[in-house]
C-alpha cells in the first residue's frame, strides 16, 4: 500500500478530546515496560542526574508514566499541537497522582524547531522517547534530524510507531477492529495513521543509508515498528 502522508499536528480540539478520552492504557504500559526491560538489559539505571523527553507527548499519557515509573528524573514531554499541550496540562492538574508528577512539565514546540536552550537546563537527554509520532512527520530525514539533535552520546532513543499494512484491504479490517472500540472521529484517523505509516524497509533502510546504523529497527507483533538504540 502507497504511503499518503497525514496532517503533521492534531489541532481540532475535536480530535484531541477523543485522542485524549480514549484508553490506550494497555499499549502505553506494554511501551513503558518495553523501555524498563531494554534499559536493564543495558544495565542502566535513571536517576535525578537523567532528562526523559517524550517527543508528541499528545494529552500527556506517556509522559505521566515515564515520569510515575521514574520519580527522580526530569521528564519533558514535548508536542506542537497547543490544544494537546493545554491537555496535558490539565490532565496533571487533575491526575490522582498530581503529587508524583512534580517532576513533569510540557513545552508546547515544533519538533522540528526544538530550541535545546529552552528545557535541557545543564542536562543532556539520557531517554528520548516517541509513541506514534513517526507516522505525523511527513519527511523521515526531520525526524532523525531531531533525534540527532536531541541526542547525546549518552542518550537511549526508543521510538514506537504503527507498522503500515501490506494493501488496503488489511488497512480496512483494521480499521473495522478499530470502529467496535472507538468513536468515528478516531476510527478515521486511525485509518489515516496507517496509510501515512512507514514499513519496516522504509525504516530500515533510511537508518542504514543516513550513518544511523547503530539504531536498531524491530517488528513489534504485526502492527508495531520499534526504532531504538543510540545515534
């Protein structure tokens, strides 16, 4: 299936009230063990030295987990939607674990416009972080240049993002599997998400042809990709 890329930012409040009402906590829990198991594999441990930036926080799921699962960091979650960051704020406004979320706090900034000056303070970037970001990005070579840019000798990247289907047909069972747990608005741009997502060749091929080897590039189950690994 030809990939027809999708609106980079979710900037209809409608849009961003479905994304942000719906339960996704299965996959996002599956996404934070996935890193927890990959950092001990590396035998590295996060402490209060260690900056998390999640990349397309959205309404601020991931963001809440990785600064809950580790309390003494610094967790930066990042988006260029206004209306996602006016979300997220309010989301830990109100959060039940408000109290364990001291250490979040939300930047609304094109990922492409990143000023590095404006949250690292003197720490590097030990996790960077994005789930179903990859897809929104219209050119592949501005999200590796973030990464890059963002990225020290010391930072882990961990990037997961939907796989797109073979052919249409796959795309339209998909999304029919989608529509018995989600509402129209997010059916669709479910369907939207996978015609504008990457295959496992395109990604792998760009990592190998742009010196960005040392990422690793991984089939998660049928519908995921994982980028991962240093730059």
């Amino acid at each position: 299936m030809e990939r027809i890329p999708e609106p980079e930012l979710m900037k209809k409040k409608e849009q961003v009230i479905s994304y942000d009402e719906a339960d996704f906590s299965e996959g996002e829990v599956n996404l934070i063990n996935q890193i927890n198991h990959y950092l001990l594999r590396k035998n590295i441990s996060l402490n209060e030295e260690d900056l998390i930036v999640d990349l397309g926080c959205g309404p601020g799921n991931i963001s809440e987990k990785l600064a809950i699962k580790w309390p003494n960091t610094e967790v930066v979650g990042i988006d260029g939607s206004k209306e996602m960051i006016l979300r997220a704020e309010h989301n830990k406004e109100i959060s039940t674990n408000q109290k364990n979320l001291k250490n979040l706090r939300y930047i609304c900034s094109d990922i492409k416009d990143i000023k590095l000056t404006n949250f690292l303070l003197k720490k590097k970037v030990s996790l960077l972080v994005s789930n179903s970001l990859i897809h929104h990005i219209t050119r592949l070579e501005d999200f590796f240049n973030t990464i890059r840019s963002l990225s020290s000798n010391i930072t882990v990247n961990f990037h997961k993002d939907l796989k797109r289907p073979l052919d249409e047909k796959s795309a339209l069972e998909l999304k029919a599997q989608c529509s018995k747990k989600y509402n129209e608005i997010l059916t669709n741009d479910y369907y939207a998400s996978l015609r504008a997502s990457y295959t496992f060749k395109e990604l792998k091929n760009f990592t190998l042809e742009n010196d960005l080897s040392s990422l690793d590039v991984f089939e998660d189950g049928d519908k995921y990709l994982i980028v991962y690994g240093n730059v």
